[in-house]
C-alpha cells in the first residue's frame, strides 16, 4: 500500500499536473460548434435614469444576432437572492442605473470582437443623478438611493438583537457602566475598513446551452456554488430542477466573488433558450469592478474599556457597512458572520452594531473571510492601542483576556459556543518560534539608530464550517433557490470492480486541492492507494445535492460526510470479506489493502477481490446487495471556531513612509490537519491577501461614483516578489463537532493578517505619537501620519 | 478588453516599415503598452507596424564616442547588458526596476521611451545620461535630445511616420556616473514610479564638474530638474552639498496630484530621490 494515502501527511497536490501544465479544462477554455459570445453594455456613470437606449445601430453590425435590453427580460423578474433585503438587482438595467458597470444591454454575435463593436454601437442617453458613495451621507438619508425604499439603511445588526429567537440579553449596559466606572481605561478608533474587489486569476465566465427537445439547460460556469446556480435558472425560468444541468469545471479561484448567483449567468441562459445556440460569456478584467461583487468597505469606531491592570471590561462596535446598490446572494447577510466573532478570543460583554447602507456602487458580498476580517480588524486593532495606552505588552494583555482551555465549550454573548481553542497556548508557541523577546531587543537597538522597526500581534478566532441546520432559519440556505434548507455536507463513495474508487463530493475546489485531501480522507479509510482514487464534483445532474465551496465549509462538512460514506462502504467490504473468508464480519479486519480474519493474517483477502465479488450478485450472502458504494450527508451541530495569531515584523522609512514587511512568523489551529501542505498553501495565500488589504488594495469610487479602480494598474495586488517568506507553525485542537476534529482553514490567514500588519506600523510610529493609519498603508498615509505627527 | 480591427503589418526592413506607416499607424515593438491600451480601446490605430522581425534592431553597439541602443533591445537586456553598466549606469538600473520578470523580458527600452508614459523609469534616466534619440523615416534621420524628447504624457516628439530606431548615449570618461531611484507604487522599487530621479554627474579632482538630473512621475512627462542641477555643480559633492541640491528639485517643475500621492507628497519625494540619486551617481563616479 502507498504510504501516502495517511490521512494527516503532506502529499504533493494531485491536481498540479494538469493545472500547471496549462492542461486544466476551465469554462472559457470549451468550444462547441457555432459558440455565440456575449458582450455587455455598462453604465458609464453611477446614478442616472435612462432617457433613451437606441440599439439599432448595433443590431445592424457584422455578426450581431441580437441586443436585449430589460423589456425583453423583465419577464424574468429581478435576480434571486438568498437574503432579499434590499433592492433586487435587474437582469438588465429597468430604467435607471445605480452604480457603474451595471448591465444595461446584452449583445450577442458571432465573435467577441464583433460583439465589443455592437456594445460601443448602443446609444444610451442618461439624466445623471447625484451619486451616493459616502457611507456617512448614505446613512443619512439625505439622499436616497432607491426612490422605493423607506431609507438607504436596509437592516441593522445588533450583538443582541440579531436573532429575536434567541432572546439574547442586551450587553449595552454592562459595557456603559464599564465606561463610567472610576478606574476605567477607554480607548476608541475611527477606523475604516476599505472595499476591496477580488480577484481570482480566471475571470468568472459562463456558457449556456438549451435544447427545446429536451427541454434541458446545460449551463457551464465559473462558480462556487453550481447547485445554487442550477437551482436559481430553473426557479427562473420555471423548470424542473432536473432539467438544468450546471457544470463547474475547473474553477481558478473565486474568494466568494464566485459564491453568487449572477445576473449574466441568468442572462446567458436566456439567450441560449432564445436563440436556440450556445453562447457564452467571459469577464474581462476591466468590467470586472463593475460586474463581480466587491468585498468589505465599512467604516466605524471601536471602542475597548479595561482596567489599567489590564483586564477587559467591555467591547463597543458601531459601525456602517457599504452594501452596494443592490442585493444579491448573501450581501446583507455578510456582517453577520463578523458579529458571531466580535469577540475574538476574549471573555468581555460586547455591545454591537453595524447598519447596512445602499450606495451607488456595485454590490458587497462575500469576499474571503466575509465579514469576520472586518470583525478581527476592529476588536484587534483598538486592543492593540488599548495596550500601547496602557503600556503592557500586547501578548500579555491578550493572554489576560483569553477564555481560558479549561472553559470549552464557551458560551458567547451572541448565543454559539466556540467548540475547542486554546489561546495561551498558541501565543506561547509563537512567543517562542518568533523570538519574540530577541525581536523586542533588536527594535529597541533599531530605534536608538533612529530606525522606524515595529512589531505587531494580532489575534483571531474563526467561525467557519457552515453549517448547523439551525442557521436556515435566519437564510443561511438556499431555500431561495428551491433546493434544501440547511448547509449539509455531502459525499459518495463507490469501489469499482477493479478496486479503485470513484469519490464524488458536494462541494467543488477554486484552489482548495479538494482531489487530493478527499482521496486522503477515503484512502486511509478504506486502505485503497491515493493514486487508485479519483475525486469527482461541480456536476448536478448526477453528483450529490452540495451546498458549494464557500465559509471554509468544505472539509468539516463535506469532508465529514465522506469520512462517512467511507465508514459504511468499509463495513459492507467486511460484511463481503466476512463471507469471502467464511468468517465472522465482527472478525474481520481491513487494513493494508486487504482483508484479514483477526489474528490470521495468512487468512486474508484482497480489495481486488472483494469488490469483484462486490459486483458479482450470484456470489454475495444472503441480504448483501451487490455493487461496494454508500453516500452520507452531514449535519453539523455547531459551527467550528478556528484561531490563531500572527506577528509581523515592519521597517518604515522615515523619508518616503515606504513600508518594508521583514518578518510574519504565524500560529494557526484549525484543528486536527488532513493534508498539512494544503492547510500552509491556504494560509501562505490567507497571509497575502490579509497583506494585500494592509499595504496595497483600494477599491476607490470618487464622489461622483466613478470607479478609479478598475484596471490592475490601479487596483495593486500583492505579488510573489512583494511578500516575505512566511514562518508558518501550528497547534492541534480538535473540534468535537464532527469525527475528523477538523475545523477549516479556507479563511483564517486573512482574518489573521490585516490587523497583524497594521499593529506593526503603528508600533513602529509610536514613538512619533501615531495612533492610527487607516488601511492600505501605502507610502503615501503612511508619510502623512508621521507629518502631522511631527507637525 | 478586444480592441477594434486594425490592419496589421511585419515588414522586414525599415524600408518596409516606413512605407506601411502614415497618419493612423502605429509601431509595435514589445507591445507591453501597446497591446494594453488598444485591448482597452483608449488607442485604435488603423495599422500596427511590427517592427520584430528587423534584423539588426537588437543590439548594443560601442559606436566609439558614444553607445547605440537599438530599437529591439529589450529591458532586460539594458538592464544586464555591460556597455550600459559602463556608460550609462542610471539607464541599466531603471531598465532593472520597469515591470516584472516578463515585461522585461519582452518591453524594449525604445519603446517605453516612444510611449512617454508619466511615470516610467527610462525616460528620466535617459535624460539625465545625455541620450540622444535617434528618429528615422523615409525622409531621413534626425537626432532629438532626451530632454526635449518627452512633450506631454504618452506623447513624444517622435512623428507618425518615424520610428525611434536607436538611443546613443555618451560613452562616461573618468569621474563620471550616473544613478536611478524611485519609489514603486507597491512600496520600494516594485511598479511605476510615484517619483523617481535619475543622476549623472562628472567629478574632477574632488569638484562636482558637471550634473544633470532628471525627475519622473511628478508631472506630465519626464524631465530636467535643472535647479538641483545647477547646485550641486563646483561642489564637493557632500551629503550637505547633495542636500542642499535636493532642496532645488522642484524649480520650474508642475508636480501633479495622482492616485499615489499629493502635490506635496511626490513634491516631497522628488526631493528624496533626487538625492539618494545623487548620492548613488557620485558613488559611481568614484
């Protein structure tokens, strides 16, 4: 047996072959016969209503077959949306326009270059309106985005009123009279949190096909969520569910810009039925700003009151959180996974607020780690300033603080229990892998040099692994999209005659080496080598219901239920080698790719044979079906609740504020580890893109709404060249919310980082007297604080 | 991102070249801007002359008093090549920081010269190494200094019917150097610049003899920082004279506001850079 098949080693990806190779088969890479391509016409502007949309000009170009505009879809209604609060989003532009890039006509032609010339071709009037960007005016109400509602607030998150059901107890007073006590310490920041747009490497993109024979769509597309999209189209279009096919082949990263149902994904599928052909529509990285949803952007004040001992007395969060024009999937939904984690790894009452607010700008929705980085950045940011006011050091003042080992499971303010932690523990790991106290020594030398060195720590826990069937009931679903209610995780396993296995999975990879850690989980179930398994999933014809890759769900959930599947297959093999054996299946052990009687080891039977058995009913024991497969769901009680802290080591120069990133050494636990070379890779990437929101990425609207953006020009992302060597360490503490103790890891880097690094270049100004430099802290922000510092 | 139709053109000579280009054409050598803007269709040239399979374009030439830097030599090619290291030290370490890894392997240093941009790094270190830019065209050839080459962003002296087929720079006799630095949009040296200098300087017997020094990013195009310039000429080139000819960085320049940095930021900037500069280009000078 290959010794690679452990659960628990760190295996070489077995996706990398073909990925690397150029050999991987993505959605834009497809070419049926006769392929129509789709082009977009976008608003130009942010807010305006449409005076005239003249498509004649288009429509008469070489290879153009059709423009639509919104009368020809408005059949269709808006875009569903799991959690409709808000505004709906139309298909197509009805109108009016409210943010730049919105669809306002679809051209379809021959070619994408022909179907470009037709989209410059529209002639589209528009009586421009004033725009609506800053979220403090948004709130305002001084005007209004959307004439229909009542105010651009569409819902407000409190700590304990999120959830009526719960009857949770208003923390508010606890932290007021923390505030008025004697010996209180307050600290407060105005921070923002910016918006940023994701980027994944493969622009999303979609190909439609109907056949009115069958009356069947199959639908390719660069999705997170194929069961959600299929579900979506036919509620739509009002079909059978079974006769929508969606297919997610290889997807080249999504970050939650892919976890959403699209508009043009609809759009496709309509063109497709309408035409009779295929057709097919690819991002360009130019519309993307205006056509992918953009994550964060919020701004607010934190507030932490302790003692000057040290001891947390209460936290305070009030906060707006920038929405977008309109809602789609989760978007109203997203701060809510903040509020589970207000706070942190910490024992202390929280009062919490976050109002959500309408802009004229595109739509905020799940942007890796959603929510929850927002969450850490404020609670651990305004620690971090609490302990410079205090003058304590930030380990020992998040140690004081810490829900303590012995506390598990513990109860929150907000209702869940955090499953398993051990926070001092961690801290002490990276206490010692960081040199923390040589660190400290070379800083204090640094600055007799008059050299700007900081060290920042920063802290995390995680809720992740969605999710408990509970949640449906305030939309964590896809009941909008007419499939199940609850996140269950899913999973097949079937031995093949030849006794290699076929695994098929509810959930699909965007980079998460889903094909390797799964053939992990079921190879060291069943015994059978890595390289005999292969992993299948993004098909809904026929793969099981799946909930799709998003919340780092894929491994507690959908890893479980196939952890599962593996279990009941093992012991029908046993119950086949039993008889096989003419023993007892009690008897019966399976290891090693082979079936022994326990304690005869010569008395043995291979998988070879036991499967061909399997598949040969004439030769199975009374009350065995034939064929070697089962298929589990899983339903998780709870959530899982990684953790984990970081610690960044910057230089700033004191001339231009150019900040240079010298070390980022991290401790992350996220439980009991499948594939540990797969966990670093998620948390190497985590890392960067928590230091792309620190130093380099802005998504900026001006005023007036234009997006400044968006191209990569202009939007900076971090590069290989631009990041250290990351010093990546961890500790296991099991989750006792499924068999495996595993948590998820999809996210954690990023929560973990962007506070981490802030920590760091504010330590470093300290001595200057700078308390806060909002993010990203380019050399531009970073100059200006110490200017007026020193002014 | 498809750009519009355009015609397209691979001459095997200059002969050819200059026959296809007119009014609506353009040059394509590396095509690291080119192909950019025209995907974004900010630029819809009617013909594209593909200058890549000249012969004879991609080299550089000790041509006795000066060097020749042909129009297909690519960045990296500047950025390692030995001749350049010599004689005009500040152009090598700005063809080093342009871009990545494959930008540079594929840009031409004539090209980003030709396409102006605002923030570009050649451009400045050109300037401050005494290059000339050599324009040919059917009618014949003409010689532009560097410093009058750069007329506003992403526009150049050259005509629609020329093509930059070579830069010459000065070959360096004793105590000359010259320098580039910059700060990049990611931080350090990463990306265009916010702001950059390039230096050249010439010493004599202890005494600055002779500057130049040049500025990118802060306005509209590359330029001669002549006040930073004139001041560090007859001294000693010391970190207090290197100071004082910093603080002159900005005399006759427009520095403009951009997505990096405000008027005082990059004004500021410029004055950091103009130093550090300096400061490099004296060490180099020996």
């Amino acid at each position: 047996m290959a010794t690679t098949s452990v659960m628990g080693g760190s295996v070489r990806r077995r996706e990398d072959p073909a990925l690397i190779q150029g050999r991987g088969i993505y959605v834009d890479d497809l070419q049926p016969v006769g392929l129509l391509h789709i082009a977009f016409n976008r608003s130009p502007v942010a807010r305006a209503k449409i005076k005239s949309l003249d498509t004649s000009a288009a429509k008469k170009l070489p290879g153009v077959i059709a423009v639509y505009t919104h009368d020809d879809v408005a059949h269709l209604g808006p875009l569903v949306a799991q959690v409709p609060i808000g505004k709906l989003r139309p298909l197509l532009a009805a109108g009016e326009v409210n943010h730049v890039g919105e669809a306002v006509a679809m051209v379809v032609a021959e070619n994408r270059f022909q179907a470009q010339d037709a989209v410059d071709a529209i002639d589209v009037d528009y009586d421009i309106l004033p725009a609506v960007i800053d979220l403090k005016k948004a709130a305002s109400n001084e005007v209004k985005v959307h004439d229909e509602l009542e105010s651009n607030i569409i819902h407000t998150w409190t700590y304990h009123g999120y959830w009526a059901a719960l009857g949770l107890e208003d923390l508010g007073p606890k932290v007021q009279a923390a505030k008025d006590r004697d010996d209180a310490v307050v600290v407060s920041l105005e921070m923002t949190n910016q918006r940023l747009i994701p980027v994944a490497i493969e622009p999303r993109s979609v190909m439609a096909e109907y056949n009115p024979g069958y009356s069947t769509f199959t639908v390719h597309s660069s999705t997170q969520v194929p069961h959600a999209l299929s579900g979506a189209i036919a509620t739509t279009f009002g079909m059978q569910a079974n006769h929508v096919r969606v297919i997610a082949p290889e997807v080249g990263g999504g970050f939650g810009s892919k976890l959403n149902v699209y508009n043009d994904e609809i759009l496709a599928a309509f063109a497709a039925k309408d035409l009779g052909r295929t057709v097919r529509w690819t991002e360009t990285r130019r519309e993307a700003a205006g056509s992918t949803i953009h994550g964060r952007g919020w701004i607010g004040t934190a507030t932490l009151v302790g003692t000057k001992d040290g001891e947390f007395l209460g936290y305070e969060l009030d906060a707006i959180a920038d929405m977008g024009a309109y809602t789609q999937n989760f978007t109203v939904a997203i701060p809510l996974l903040g509020l589970w984690i207000a706070s942190g790894q910490y024992k202390m009452p929280v009062s919490w607020k976050v109002d959500c607010v309408v802009t004229n700008t595109m739509t905020t929705d799940a942007y890796r780690g959603a929510g929850r980085p927002e969450a850490i950045y404020y609670l651990e940011r305004v620690i971090d300033a609490f302990a410079h006011e205090i003058g304590m050091d930030p380990f020992e003042v998040r140690k004081k603080n810490f829900w303590q080992p012995d506390e598990f499971p513990a109860v929150m303010g907000c209702g869940f229990a955090l499953d398993s932690g051990n926070y001092p523990a961690a801290v002490d790991k990276l206490i010692e892998v960081s040199d923390y106290q040589g660190l400290r020594q070379m800083q204090e030398k640094a600055r007799a040099e008059g050299r700007l060195i900081g060290i920042g720590v920063g802290s995390y826990v995680e809720v992740c692994g969605f999710g408990p069937a509970v949640l449906a009931e305030i939309g964590f679903s896809w009941t909008s999209y007419g499939l199940p209610a609850s996140f269950n995780g899913s999973g097949l396993v079937r031995v093949n005659p030849d006794a290699t296995a076929t695994v098929i999975i509810g959930t699909g990879p965007t980079g998460q080496s889903h094909e390797t850690a799964w053939a992990q989980i079921v190879g060291d179930g069943l015994g059978i080598p890595m390289e005999d398994i292969n992993v299948y999933h993004g098909d809904t014809r026929d793969h099981p219901m799946g909930i799709g890759t998003f919340g780092s769900r894929s491994i507690a959930v959908d890893g479980t239920a196939t952890y599962q599947a593996t279990q009941m297959v093992k012991e029908k093999a046993a119950a086949i080698a039993a008889h096989l054996l003419e023993a007892s299946a009690d008897d019966v052990v399976l290891a090693d790719g082979a079936a022994h009687v326990a304690g005869s080891p010569e008395k043995s039977v291979s998988w070879k044979a036991i499967a061909k058995a399997a598949y040969q009913a004439h030769t199975l024991p009374e009350g065995v079906t034939s064929g070697l497969e089962a298929q589990s769901t899983f339903s998780p009680g709870n959530a899982t609740w990684p953790f984990g802290t970081h610690l960044a080591v910057v230089e700033v120069d004191p001339d231009t504020g150019d900040v240079e990133l010298l070390q980022y050494h991290a401790v992350d636990d996220c439980g009991n580890q499948v594939s540990p070379m797969i966990v670093n890779g998620q948390i190497q990437g985590g890392i960067t893109q928590g230091i792309g929101q620190a130093l380099f990425e802005d998504a900026i609207y001006d005023q007036e709404g234009n997006m400044l953006t968006s191209s990569l020009l202009d939007y900076i992302l971090p590069t290989a060249t631009d990041v250290p060597s990351y010093d990546l360490h961890h500790t296991v503490t099991p989750s006792d919310v499924n068999p495996l103790g595993v948590k998820g890891i999809g996210e954690a880097g990023t929560i973990g980082t962007a506070h981490t690094i802030v920590n760091a270049v504010v330590d470093a100004l300290t001595p200057m007297g700078v308390k806060h430099v909002d993010m990203p802290l380019r050399p531009k922000r970073v100059w200006e604080a110490m200017q007026k510092a020193r002014a | 991102m498809y750009s519009r139709s355009f015609e397209y053109v691979a001459p095997a000579s200059l002969e050819e070249a200059f026959s296809a280009l007119g009014d609506d054409s353009k040059v394509l050598a590396g095509g690291m801007s080119l192909i950019p803007l025209m995907k974004m269709r900010l630029f819809s040239p009617g013909t594209v002359v593909d200058i890549g399979r000249i012969s004879g374009l991609d080299t550089v030439e000790d041509a006795g008093d000066h060097i020749s830097i042909g129009a297909l030599v690519r960045h990296a090619t500047t950025a390692t090549n030995d001749l350049i290291a010599t004689h005009a030290a500040a152009l090598g370490m700005a063809a080093s920081l342009v871009g990545d890894v494959q930008v540079r392997n594929q840009g031409t240093t004539c090209g980003s010269l030709a396409h102006a941009d605002v923030a570009a790094d050649q451009p400045a270190a050109a300037i401050a190494c005494r290059a000339t830019m050599v324009a040919q065209s059917a009618s014949g050839t003409r010689e532009i200094g560097a410093e009058s080459f750069f007329v506003d962003a992403l526009t150049s002296a050259l005509r629609s019917d020329e093509i930059l087929v070579a830069l010459k720079v000065p070959k360096a006799g004793p105590g000359e150097g010259s320098a580039y630095d910059k700060l990049g949009r990611r931080g350090g040296h990463s990306d265009y610049a916010v702001a950059g200098a390039a230096a050249w300087v010439k010493r004599s017997n202890g005494t600055v003899e002779d500057a130049r020094i040049a500025l990118t990013g802060v306005g509209t195009r590359a330029m001669l920082a002549e006040g930073a310039g004139q001041a560090i000429i007859g001294t000693d080139g010391s970190d207090a004279a290197i100071n004082a000819a910093a603080e002159r960085a900005l005399e006759g320049v427009t520095v403009l506001e951009d997505l990096w940095g405000s008027v005082e930021y990059k004004g500021h900037l410029a004055k950091v850079f103009v130093a550090r500069a300096l400061k490099a280009a004296l060490a180099n000078a020996g």
